[in-house]
C-alpha cells in the first residue's frame, strides 16, 4: 500500500510505502507513486520524504526502484529524505549522499 500527503508548510511530499517492495509487486508499488509524483505536480513540492519505516523486505528489484525513484528526484534538483525502521538500512551508504535514516 502506497499513500502520499503534501505538507504546504514545508513544501515536503511524503510517500509511505507499506509491505514488501519486492519483484512481485514493484510495478504496482512504482506506478502508485509515480501517480503520486504527477497528482502534486512538478512546481508543488520541494523534497521527497520516502517512509519506507513499514517495509518489511525489499528485494533486488524492489532496490532499484528505490534508487531509480533517488535519482529522477535527484536529477529535478529536489531533496530526498529516507526513512526506516530496519537498522539494516542506517548503516547502507547512499549514492546520492548522506545516509539511509
């Protein structure tokens, strides 16, 4: 399940992601939040917040489209931030700078 709220204030879309983001079910998962990318528009929103802190699993699959998500935001000259609750994640090196929390 994928939902997405605009904060006005801070000019910060936030995108949670729930489940496993795996080979199963990435097409879904990438179509949602690209619906959620063009319902605010591209002048809307300032940084992409990713809420990743109810994924259980993310495969190979479910990685690349995380990183390919990292970069189209990246590459638009917005800020990313991650957040997760599996402590795998914190100490994963992030190619885009800083760190996966």
């Amino acid at each position: 399940m994928v939902t997405g709220r605009f904060h006005k204030t801070s000019g910060e879309l936030s995108v949670r992601v729930r489940g496993n983001i795996v080979s199963t079910n990435v097409e879904r998962i990438g179509a949602a939040i690209s619906g959620i990318l063009k319902e605010q528009g591209t002048e809307a929103w300032r940084g992409l917040r990713l809420d990743l802190k109810s994924v259980q699993m993310v495969d190979s699959v479910g990685l690349n489209l995380i990183l390919a998500l990292v970069r189209k935001v990246k590459a638009d000259n917005r800020t990313v931030t991650i957040l997760s609750g599996n402590p795998w994640w914190k100490g994963f090196s992030w190619p885009f700078g800083g760190r996966g929390y």
